[in-house]
C-alpha cells in the first residue's frame, strides 16, 4: 500500500517540513529530504554519493527548485529555509499529494487552480549506481482516482505495484515553461560547505560533446538534451536533462552562490546549521501532457 499525505498536511510547513523520505542504491549512496523540499538536516541530498576509494559519502546534488510558467503566471515550487527565519520560495503552498510508492517518493503540484494541471515529480535510484533520477510530467485535472486526484488518460496513470489504473485520455497542446534550479555541492555528508567567491567549481558544458564513456551517449547530445559535468573539491559528476526532441531543453551558465540555507534539525542538536550551495546553471525546457513528453534529470 503506498503512503499518502493529502493537501490538509502537504500544505502545513510544520507537517511536510517534519516528514522525511529516503531513497538508498544498496552501496551506500542515498536520495533524502522532506516532503516540503526544505534541507532540514545537512546529510539531506538528492545525490549522495559513496565512491569506491572512501568510506565517506559525499554530497553532490543537494536539491533541485522548480520554477513552472503556465497561463501567464509562475510557479516556485522549492521551499528554502534561511538563518534569519526566511521561507523563500513558499513552494509547498501548491503541493496537492506527497506519496510513497514503493519507497520511492512521488510529488504532485496543482497548478492554475481547479481548471488547471498537476505537475508530477518523482524521484529514484538504480540499484548499485551512484545516480539518481528526477522526472517531471504533467497531469490532466479532470479524472478522480483512488488516491483522490483528479488526473486525465494516459498523462495520469499511476502505478501501483504491477497495476496501473486506466483513465479518461484527453488530449490538450497546452504547454508549460519549466526552468529548473540545480544547487550542489563537494563536501562530505555529515560536514557544512561555505560559498567561495573564487568558484571551485568547475563546470563543463556538455552541449556541444561528450567524452566521458560512463554516459554511454555517443558524440554529441542529442535534441532534447542538455546537462554539465561539476568538477568539485571531491568527485566529478554529471547533470544531464532528458526531454522529448522537441522539448527545446538548455542549460545555461550561471555559476552563484546561495548562502545562509538553515539546516533546522541541526539547530535543535546544538550543531552549527547553516550551509551554502552553488548554482552551476539552469536548465529550461518546455513540458505538455502525455507519457512521451517527460522531463528527466540524471
């Protein structure tokens, strides 16, 4: 039976910031945070990673925050905590459903009210493989299933165990802009990173080739794709975004730092808890219902 948390808790910053998911690849590595998006303790991570040649895991992708236009008006969906009290952005305001299916996490935000569209995103890892996936596919607000979303045809099918539910298929060419926020870091999992001006990163563009063999993609990415190889103070490691050929994915360039991220846990322990993440670049892309029209991020 999967988990679910409905809009009364999702839209409680006390609640969803208190609830936590965790993903593991069975060799040490891990996805965790909380159903609010908030880094509420510094060992959460959307890619911690445990490499061969040390004991200790490493923080590498702490979180990704959504930025959504759709019908004239956009959308923040990440939640951030600051030192001084701050919540910015207030994402969790839209957040319909959070469920665990078969331990995997799975998102759903309403977007452009009653006659408007989810946005769903799920999150996983393969087993034995310092990766996690992100995906990101739109929902049609017209169905009910039994979880108590309405969802449309193909675009709101939903997995349970080996069973999938049959809906309504309507078909709509309503488009959303998606830009999406990639915050890293090169630090140990149980330590805090402080921003440095100077940019430690190193960040290649890989828009135009590839030469690294672990991402089996020959030559050039194709359309549709667009990602980065981060070279940091620990371990190299890509982003890459897989969307439809006609998704017009990009990344582009930004290299800031954020600072000041409070880790709320930490502060109950004592512990020092505030952190900074880098911002490498952002990836745009375009997003419309149906199952071929997803937004992957590796």
């Amino acid at each position: 039976m999967p988990i679910i948390f409905d809009r009364s808790i999702c839209c409680d910053l006390n609640e969803t910031i208190s609830r936590e998911w965790l993903v593991t690849n069975n060799r040490g590595g891990y996805a965790a945070g909380t159903v609010a998006g908030v880094l509420t303790r510094r060992q959460h991570g959307l890619l911690v990673a445990q490499p061969s040649d040390t004991i200790t895991p490493q923080l590498l992708l702490a979180k990704i925050d959504e930025e959504v236009v759709f019908d004239q008006r956009t959308y923040n969906l990440g939640t951030n905590e600051y030192r001084d009290g701050t919540v910015n952005p207030s994402g969790f305001v839209h957040l319909e459903t959070f469920r665990l299916e078969e331990g995997f996490p799975i998102f759903t935000y309403r977007l452009g009210g009653i006659n408007g569209i989810m946005l769903e995103k799920r999150i996983w890892m393969p087993q034995d493989q310092n990766t996690t996936y992100i995906q990101y596919r739109l929902l049609q607000t017209t169905s009910t299933d039994s979880s108590g979303l309405r969802r449309s045809g193909i675009t709101g099918a939903v997995s349970t165990g080996n069973n999938r539910i049959a809906e309504q298929v309507e078909t709509t060419q309503r488009a959303v802009d998606i830009t999406l926020l990639p915050f890293v870091a090169s630090r140990p999992y149980d330590q805090l990173q402080h921003g440095d001006n100077g940019h430690p990163f190193h960040v290649q563009n890989l828009r135009n080739n590839i030469d690294d063999d672990e991402l089996k993609i020959p030559g050039s990415l194709p359309n549709g794709m667009a990602g980065c190889k981060i070279s940091g103070a620990t371990y190299p490691f890509h982003i890459i975004a897989v969307g439809h050929s006609q998704s017009q994915t990009t990344l582009i360039p930004t290299g800031v730092w954020y600072w000041n991220f409070l880790h709320r846990h930490d502060t109950l322990e004592n512990q020092q808890s505030t952190d900074a993440l880098y911002l490498p670049g952002v990836i745009r892309a375009k997003l419309w219902p149906g199952e071929d029209a997803t937004l992957t991020i590796i």
